[in-house]
C-alpha cells in the first residue's frame, strides 16, 4: 500500500528466491522459499544455487558444468569449472564472444588466442562494441575496428551509449554518429538519450533531441513507474495522471473475510493540486 509516498508493506509475504522481494531486492536463486515477515526476511538453509543463475546473495556465480553450493549462507564453489566466452567466468566478469572457450582452474581463468568477437555484441575485453554490419576482429588482445558501420537506434552505437528506439537508423560513419531527427520513442522503453520513460499506452515523441510527454500514463506496478523507480510486483494497477501518481491497493486481510481497498486520487488542475482520500471499511 502507497499513501502518500510512503510504501507499506504487508505482513507473513512469501517471496521465491528466483524472483525478487517486495522491494525489488533480488533473493537469489534457491530450491526453497524465502520468507519476509513484517519487513524481517527469514532465509532458509541448505539451499542448492547453480553457477550458471545467482547465489543466494545475488551476486553473479558466473556459468558453469557444476554447482555452486551455499550451505547457512556459506558458498562452496567447485574446482575445474569450464566457461565459456559467450557468458560470463567464475566471477561474473563478462569475457566476451569467442569461438573458443575459456578454462577457468581453480580460480585461474586461462584465455585463448585469435579469437573472432562481432561487433553485434562484446569484445574479448566485454566492452559493447555496438550493433554493426562487419565484424571486430581481436587478435592476441588488440581489437580492430572496420569503418563504415551501420548502427540501428533501437540498440546501440558504435560506442554502445543507447541511441533509445526509434523509427529512423542512426549511421555511425569512421567513429563519427549521425543522428536523425523526428525520432518516435515510445514510453514503454527508452527514450533518444536512454533515459527509462516507464510504461506507458500513449508515445513519447522526440523532436530534434526535444522530449515530449503526453498525458494521461498507465503505469503498472509490475513494471516500473514513469520514472523508472521500480514498484514492485503487483496484482493491480499503478496510474500516473500529469506525472502524479494514484495508486489502487487491494489487500487482503484476515485471510477470505474481509478487504480494504483504498483509493487515493491525485488531480492537477491549473497546477493546484487537490488530493482526497476515501477509505472504504467492510
């Protein structure tokens, strides 16, 4: 429940450690439950992460043949684990595209030579290299860039900075970007400078590097709000009217019996602000 602001949250919540909490903080990845009571979170012990997810912390365990164990909130990683470039190593450090794999022993990561990165995604080094029509090519660590590539403004430049979705390509010439103007982004992604717009039924539109909003947004609290502040998961609607935000909460209490539902109305007209609450009790 959101009143003015401020969040509440309900007691005895059961979140799975595959998914995130109520907040947005991610619980890892567990065969068991993690429970939240009155905002305290309850993990459970003895709990299986797999390398190729997240440990029970969320921190990245990197891809793997084998498992990743964490016992009481101890992990206990495997020897002889093989990676691969395409992925991430044992510590979550990306290692880019490649042809071939990188070994990773006992902790030491052991990387090949002559290996063929596209320009689509990652050098060896797992910096973005944009999306293009050639390839990168890295020999021995030295990367080598072809000219004349084309980069798309739906995914990245050549720098890989989002250029934000649009209906018009952005061509990078020789390391130079050339935007184009009347670009349509929509709310429900980025915006031209990649700044989240949130979601959102009508357009946001660009006009020569000028945003324009429209009014009236349907944000759901599932996704994020029309400032991308995450809202959580929820079963009902967040509406955000002229950047202000009303949020419908139904919760239920006393298991089957009884409900309160709580509206709460925001209006701006002529930039007075008028709020009202209505709290309805069964």
């Amino acid at each position: 429940m959101s009143l003015y602001g401020l969040i509440i949250t309900t007691s005895h919540v059961i979140v799975w450690a595959g998914h995130y909490n109520q907040s947005c903080h991610c619980m890892g990845w567990s065969l068991q439950p993690v429970m939240s009571l009155y905002g305290l979170v309850i993990t459970t012990s003895h709990v299986i992460v797999w390398a190729g997810h997240y440990n029970q912390s969320c921190h990245c365990m990197g891809w793997s043949l084998q498992p990743v164990m964490s016992l009481y909130g101890l992990v206990i990683t495997t020897s002889h684990v093989i990676v691969w470039t395409d992925h991430y190593n044992q510590s979550c450090h990306c290692m880019g595209w490649s042809l071939q794999p990188v070994m990773s022993l006992y902790g030491l990561v052991i990387t090949t030579s002559h290996v063929i990165v596209w320009a689509g995604h990652y050098n060896q080094s797992c910096h973005c290299m944009g999306w293009s029509l050639q390839p990168v090519m890295s020999l021995y660590g030295l990367v080598i860039i072809t000219s004349h590539v084309i980069v798309w403004t739906d995914h990245y430049n050549q720098s890989c900075h989002c250029m934000g979705w649009s209906l018009q390509p952005v061509m990078s010439l020789y390391g130079l970007v050339i935007t184009t103007s009347h670009v349509i982004v929509w709310a429900g992604h980025y915006n031209q400078s990649c700044h989240c717009m949130g979601w959102s039924l009508q357009p946001v539109m660009s006009l020569y590097g000028l945003v324009i909003t429209t009014s009236h947004v349907i944000v759901w609290a599932g996704h994020y709000n029309q400032s991308c502040h995450c809202m959580g998961w929820s079963l009902q609607p967040v509406m955000s009217l002229y950047g202000l935000v009303i949020i419908t909460v139904i919760i239920s209490m006393y298991g089957m019996i009884g409900h309160i539902i709580s509206y709460i109305l925001c209006l701006s007209i002529h930039d007075i602000v008028y709020t009202s609450s209505c709290i309805l009790y069964k």
